[in-house]
C-alpha cells in the first residue's frame, strides 16, 4: 500500500490541530484545516479520507463519499477508507453499495468493527458463507465490548444467552437510550378501576409472520376485562391480514410517520396500563420509544426471542421451556411462564387446494425431507448435518423455500461441496401462506436449523401434521420448536446434539412404521392440544396481564411469575 507523502512542517501541524479538532467534534473546524492542507497536497489520501469522515459525521453523505472515492483512487487498498464508504452508503440506506464495499474493506481487514452489522445478514440471507467464522467472532467481540457494538439479533445464531444479554445491554446503552427521556405521569392509571388498558406495538401488522401468530388472540381477549389498542408503527400494506387487525381491537393507532417521542406522547395520553412490544431488537423496531416510559408496564413479547436487555421493559414473556427461571440472571427483564406455549397460534388459518408432487418438483416416489426456514437460519454446520442425512437415506431429497436471487446457487455449490449431488436439492417458490400450508403436506419429515430454529414455520408444519426433528440448546431461540412439539406429545423428537439429531432424522427415514406411528401420534394430539386452542391461551396471557396490572396498581415492583393452568 502506498503512503502519501510527508507534510513539510506547516502542514503537519495544521493536519495536528485539525484532527484535535476532529476529535472534540469540531467537524466544521478540522475541515476549514483539511482544505487548506489539500490546495498544497491535493493528492494527499490520508487527508482527503479524513475531510470525508468530517463530511459524513456532518450527514453531507454524498460529499463524504465523493471524498472516500478520490481517496481509493490515490489508494486503492485503503481498508479503512473501504470501511468508511461502506459506513456513509448505510447511512444513505444504499444497501447494495454498502455491502460490496464493507465486502472489499473486510476481505483486506477482517478486524474492522461493525463489519459483521453488514456483512452477517447480508451473507447469511443468501447462504454466502465466506469469512462466516470470522463474523461470528467479530459478533463476539461486539458484544463483549471488544469492538463496536454489535446487532443483538445477529447474536442469537450464536448458542449463548449470556452473549445475548450483553449484546443487547450495549446496543441499548448505545443506540436506544435518548439523552433526555420524557417523563409521564401514570398517577391516573394506577389508580384506576376497570378494564386494563392493553397496547400492542408492532411494524408487522400487515402479511408477515407476528400477524399469523397473534391476529386470532386479538380478535378474542376478554373485552369486559380489556381494551385492546394496536400501535402501527410499520408501512400499510392493504392486505386482508392488516385489515383484520384493525377490526380485531378498539383502537387502532397508525403511528409510521411520527417520531419516537410522539409515540410515546400518544401512548401515554391513552392512558395505556400495559404496552407490549412486539418487536424488540427485530426489523423496522421503534425499542426506544418504551425509554420514555409512556406506559406504566412495559412488556417484550413474542417477536424477539431473547433478551432485550434494557433497563426499561419489565417483563418478558415465555414458558417452561423456552424461558426456565433458572435463566433469569441472562434476562433484563422479570419472566413470565405461560403453563403451556408462549406462541400464539390461529387455529383458523386458511389451507388451500394441495398440488400434486410433480408439480412441486418433487420426485414421486423420493424420501422428502423439508427443511422451511428462512435461508439466514442455515450455517455451514446445519446444511452439513442435512447432507449427511441424506447421503444415509438413498434417494431421499432436502425441499427448501426459495430465498433471494443467489441463494440456491450457493446452496448447490455448498452441497457439491460435500459430496452430494445438487440435484437433491429441491426449491419451493414463494407462495401465499394458504398454498405453502397445502404443498407441505408432502414432506415426509421436517429438519429443523440450530440454533435459531423453526417459529412460526414449526407451528405451520405441525398444524399440517408434518413431525419435525430438532436440536436443542441453551437460549430462547434455540428452544422454540421443542416447546411447539411437546404441546402436540413429539417432545421426544427434540435432541441435544448434532449426532443425535442425524441418528434420530435417519432412523425415521429408514422406517416407515416408526414414521407413521410419530405421525399418528401427532395427529391424535392436535385436536386436544392447546398449541392452536387459541381461547384458551387468551385467558392465560390475559391472567398474566391481570397479574403485571395488580402489581402496578398496589406499588409492587416487578416479579418473576408463572401462570397456572
């Protein structure tokens, strides 16, 4: 790599006060001096690199990027100036640029803090695995205060509830914590009678996952006991799915254009017991709108499945399995146990007209293994398991969703890779939920990823008596799909380790009467279990709220809970 030239010693000094300048956030200053720097060393990178850092600390985007660009051209393998453009097109929200150049900056730097912010989701969506350890440990660093802060949710591919937990109480102290908080007083409401005042706060209330799940709870708490209030703080896609929510409560309050502390105002002046946030650390989330404290309970619930770790949620909501008490010192917030599944599930949803194999690109007579998780859910690890399992089980074929363009030319390579011949994979289309229920009817058997295994496809599959086999392990995430499956009596088919969870897939496979008596098991449980009674789970988490309302109203903090049966 190239240096630029040495400053004779006026200029040194000058570049001297203005990077002091720099430093204190005098970003106008230090580039009044940077300028006058480049009128007599115009080609100097290191100075036109730190005139961009000075421009983009100012929001002037474009100009930092023009100025990273004169840079890289005087310096092509600058890392660190690689890293910068990076940074100023994120904050531009151009994604593609962004990752191509954090990808050049990270292949010459693999140290660089926050490259695993961009570069993990965006690899991982396409199963692009390059420098994939590496990431992982950056997240690590991230989060233990090593590096930049990390995202949480990324964290949670990682097995380690401690790590999630720090993750998120870094991230919180640094992005989501305003510097000044509004203050609300809740006088009224904890002297109030009458209904509890319930708001749910999500930018899902539209065709996505968290609606599936929760649209039937909201059509059915207890209205002499509750009003019901969804804040939207997501776009309006005009779907049935949204249209439902909206008729599901009393008050819908669509909130995408205000601001947090607006939020919050508006929140508080509804008067709200309990607000709920349905998001967390996950996509379009608005978390630090509950810094402001507009409720007087605040509740982390279903779309994060993990710690917030913010001072300022006071529950978490879970069950035996997912949530065991024993993991409150890696929680933030005080748990709460339903008795049976913390998911909930709409027993109602619409099924279309099953296709046929052939036209599901499936072989008719082939062992069909699905495997339905977004594509960010397999690792090199996973799809290694999947491959031998079904080298073990001839003929036998792995049916996957369809993902980004890419996504299924780097999962047949990664399956040349290994020795399975790629034609074994089977991709399914997109489709509308109803016709991805129909078509998963010709699965034999559903493998599950690790650590972030099957949600919201878990319950899909198993409503659609398909069993599944999954790995269990030590945080929320990587729990969810044994607590679906203990609800409907296939607890035995959760697994603790990589061996196992291959012997028990094989072992399935290879006998047909072990697998259709795991089938009729499973069919002869759905009709009694609770995972889709869904009136029944509106009583528990509705004894839950009356419980966090109780506490409130008689000036008890919060406490750690479980609901009965």
């Amino acid at each position: 790599m190239s240096q630029p030239p040495a400053l004779p010693p006026p200029l040194a000094k000058l570049l001297y006060d203005g990077y002091q300048q720099q430093l204190r956030g005098q970003y106008e200053e230090a580039a009044r001096a940077y300028r006058k720097i480049l009128k007599s060393a115009p080609d100097h990178a290191d100075v036109i690199q730190l005139l961009g850092i000075c421009r983009a600390r100012q929001g002037r985007e474009i100009e930092a990027i023009e100025l990273y660009r004169k840079a890289l051209a005087r310096r092509p393998d600058d890392a660190k100036c690689l890293y910068n453009l990076a940074l100023a097109y994120g904050a531009l929200k151009r994604e593609a640029e962004e990752v191509a150049a954090m990808g050049e900056a990270f292949a010459r730097d693999p140290s660089l803090p926050l490259a695993a912010n961009v570069l993990f989701p965006a690899r991982r969506a396409t199963c692009d695995w390059r420098g994939h350890d590496r990431l992982l440990e950056n997240l690590r660093l991230g989060a233990t205060g090593q590096s930049a802060p990390s995202i949480p949710f990324l964290t949670l591919y990682i097995d380690d509830p401690a790590l999630h937990l720090a993750a998120g109480r870094r991230w919180v102290e640094a992005e989501r914590q305003p510097a000044r908080p509004l203050t609300f007083d809740h006088s009224a409401r904890r002297a109030a009678t009458g209904p509890i005042r319930v708001a749910y706060v999500s930018a899902d209330f539209r065709i996505h996952p968290t609606t599936h799940l929760i649209a039937g709870l909201l059509e059915r708490h207890d209205r002499s006991r509750f009003e019901i209030t969804a804040v939207s703080i997501g776009p309006d896609d005009g779907s049935p799915e949204r249209a439902r929510v909206k008729a599901a409560v009393d008050r819908f309050v669509d909130v995408e254009q205000a601001s947090v502390e607006d939020i919050a105002r508006q929140i508080a002046g509804l008067g709200i017991d309990i607000a709920v946030d349905l998001m967390t650390h996950t996509k379009g989330e608005r978390m630090s709108l509950f810094a402001h404290r507009p409720a007087p309970v605040q509740v982390s619930f279903l779309g994060y499945p993990g710690t917030s770790g913010a001072p300022f949620f006071d529950y978490v909501i879970g069950d035996p399995v997912v949530l065991p008490f024993a993991d409150a010192p890696f929680y933030s917030e005080k748990i709460v146990q339903l008795p049976h599944c913390y998911q909930p599930n709409d027993p109602d949803l619409p099924v279309g007209e099953p296709p046929g194999r052939a036209a599901c690109g499936l072989p008719e007579d082939a062992f069909v293994f699905g495997a339905f998780n977004a594509a960010s859910k397999l690792d090199p690890q996973t799809l290694s398991s999947f491959v031998r399992i079904l080298e073990a089980v001839p003929g036998s074929v792995l049916w996957l969703l369809e993902g980004r363009p890419g996504t299924a030319d780097n999962l047949r390579r990664e399956a040349k890779l290994r020795g399975l011949d790629p034609a074994r994979l089977v991709f399914a289309p997109r489709a509308e939920l109803k016709e991805h229920l129909a078509r998963i009817g010709h699965a034999d058997l559903f493998l599950d990823t690790f650590p972030y295994t099957a949600h919201t496809t878990a319950s899909d599959a198993l409503r659609r008596g398909l069993p599944i086999v999954t790995r269990t392990g030590r945080s929320f995430a990587s729990r969810v799909a044994e607590s679906l499956m203990r609800q409907v009596n296939l607890g035995d088919l959760a697994v603790t380790t990589p061996a196992a969870f291959e012997d028990r897939a094989i072992a399935l496979a290879r006998d047909p009467a072990a697998l259709a008596e795991v089938r009729a098991r499973l069919q002869a449980a759905l009709p009694g279990s609770p995972l889709f009674a869904v009136d029944r789970y509106a009583r528990h988490i509705e004894s839950a709220f009356e419980t966090m309302a109780a506490r409130m109203r008689s000036g008890a903090p919060p406490e750690a809970f479980a609901v009965p049966a």
